[in-house]
C-alpha cells in the first residue's frame, strides 16, 4: 500500500476529475435557469394579491376622502374659511404609495375624446339627393360649390360641417345679411325653404355633411324639430350678426 500511495484514487484521473466538474456545473446552471423561470413566471401568490388589494383599497379610500373634502363647504364652523385643497392633498400626501400611484395615472396619455365619423347609410343619402335635388339645387349647385359672387359654397365650410343647428335654422327660416364664405362676401338672403318636414331637413343636410368633400356626423329628425319648436314663434329670416357670423 505505501508503495502505491495513489493507487486509492487512481479513479478520479484529472479527465475524470474534470467530466465532474462539467456535471456539477451543468446542474448549478440548470437549477438557476430553473429558479429564475419559477420566479419569472410563478402565478401571483395570495401575498401578492391581498397586497395589491390593500393597496387598491387605500386608493379608492385616499381618493374617495380627497374628493369629500374637495366638495366639503370651505367654511369651518367657526366661520372662518378652509382650503379645501390643502386639506385634500395632506390626505393624499400622508400616503406616499398612493400619491406615486396617482402621479403615475396621472401622467399616463388620455386618448383624445373625439367623435369617430359616421357614416350615413346610403337610403338616408339618396332621401338627401332628393331633397337636394329639389330645394337647394337651383343655387348651391349640383357640386355644392354654389355660384359666387351670388350663392355661396356648402363644400368643404365650417358652417356646414359644425353644429347642424344653424344650417337648420337657415332652412327653417331662411338667412340674410353680410357673410364671408370662402374669401366671398354675400350680403343677400336665402329664402326659408318652404315644404319640408324634421325628415327631409335631417335627411338633406346629413346628405350635404357628407358630399362635396364634406364628412361631418348625420343629422336626425330629433335635432330638427328641437330646433324648430325653440323658434316656433319665429317668422323673420335669421340675420347673421344675431347669429354673430360674419
Ligand atoms: C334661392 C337660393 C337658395 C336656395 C334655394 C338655398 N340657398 Fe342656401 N344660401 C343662399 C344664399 C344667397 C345664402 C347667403 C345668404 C346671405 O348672404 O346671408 C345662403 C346661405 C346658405 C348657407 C350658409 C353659408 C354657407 O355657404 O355655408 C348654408 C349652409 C346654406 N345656404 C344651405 C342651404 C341648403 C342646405 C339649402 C337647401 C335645403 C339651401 N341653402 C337653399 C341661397 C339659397
């Protein structure tokens, strides 16, 4: 034995020695790889949740207290005067979570509200043609772009693509007065337009807000006849400086 002092670990040669090493180094690694999928990927514990729970709670809460003081009269008993937002925004101060919360929904985008455009089916656009075709025609022309220096144009104009209320006062009751449309002054009189109901009237200019270029939101009989009853008592054409246009 003492003249072979390393016959006992003769198995472990250094090839051997060094295939171990790669095992064990294998097995290290995929245990990591292994523990960070888990943490990575693990579904939300109950810790978790009921944390985001709280959380979510002392929001509401913080926020729902800020509101009450904001709409709390800002006299105290005595009479002497609060202010309601200093009061509010130590409640939400006094928690520090919440208030980065709110900051950061605060800073996050808000889609424009805008109205998407709608398009009108094509029986309502071919009533409109008709109407068109009877009552405006003669001076707006088959192109919308009137007749200048006589009729003006109703393509592609504010006034025809904003509110509906005023082209269905001018179709009520007729217009007259100075008015620049593009570039053109008229200062002549568009008689009120005789024989049409809250339908046509809905029905020729959701046809007009959606030809010539136009592409503004139909008009519904609804809209007409509100506008007709507020001015029911009406018989005079409407002038365009009690309209302020210009
Ligand atoms: C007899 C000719 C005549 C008829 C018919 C007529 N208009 Fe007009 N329209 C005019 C004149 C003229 C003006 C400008 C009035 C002024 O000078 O104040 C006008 C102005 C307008 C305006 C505002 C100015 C602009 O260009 O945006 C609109 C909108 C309009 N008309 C729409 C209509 C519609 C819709 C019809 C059919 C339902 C119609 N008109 C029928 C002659 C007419």
């Amino acid at each position: 034995m003492s003249e072979h002092p390393s016959n006992g670990s003769r198995a472990l040669l250094p090839g051997q020695v060094k295939s171990w090493l790669g095992v064990v180094a294998f097995v290290l690694v995929a245990v990591a790889v292994l523990a960070f999928a888990f943490v990575a990927i693990r579904p939300a514990t109950n810790t978790d949740l009921d944390r985001r729970t709280a959380q979510k709670a002392l929001r509401a809460d913080t926020e729902s207290k800020a509101k009450a003081l904001l709409t709390a009269p800002a006299k105290n008993a005595d009479g002497s005067y609060r202010l309601p937002v200093a009061d509010a925004m130590a409640v939400i101060a006094a928690n520090p979570k919440v208030l980065a919360d709110m900051r950061k929904s605060a800073a996050a985008p808000v889609a424009p509200v805008t109205t998407a455009f709608v398009k009108a089916d094509d029986e309502q656009m071919k009533r409109g043609l008709a109407v068109y075709s009877r009552t405006c025609i003669a001076c707006h022309q088959p192109t919308g772009k009137g007749l200048a220096p006589v009729f003006p144009s109703i393509a592609g104009v504010p006034i025809v693509n904003g509110d509906a209320t005023l082209p269905i006062k001018f179709i009520l009751h007729g217009l007259m007065g100075p008015i620049t449309v593009d570039g053109v002054t008229y200062n002549s009189m568009m008689p009120p337009v005789a024989g049409v109901s809250d339908q046509d009237i809905a029905d020729v200019l959701t046809y007009v807000r959606q030809s010539f270029g136009n592409k503004s939101n139909s008009v519904t009989p609804d809209q007409v006849k509100a506008v007709r009853a507020a001015n029911a008592a009406r018989t005079a054409p409407w002038n365009t400086a009690e309209l302020g246009l210009k």
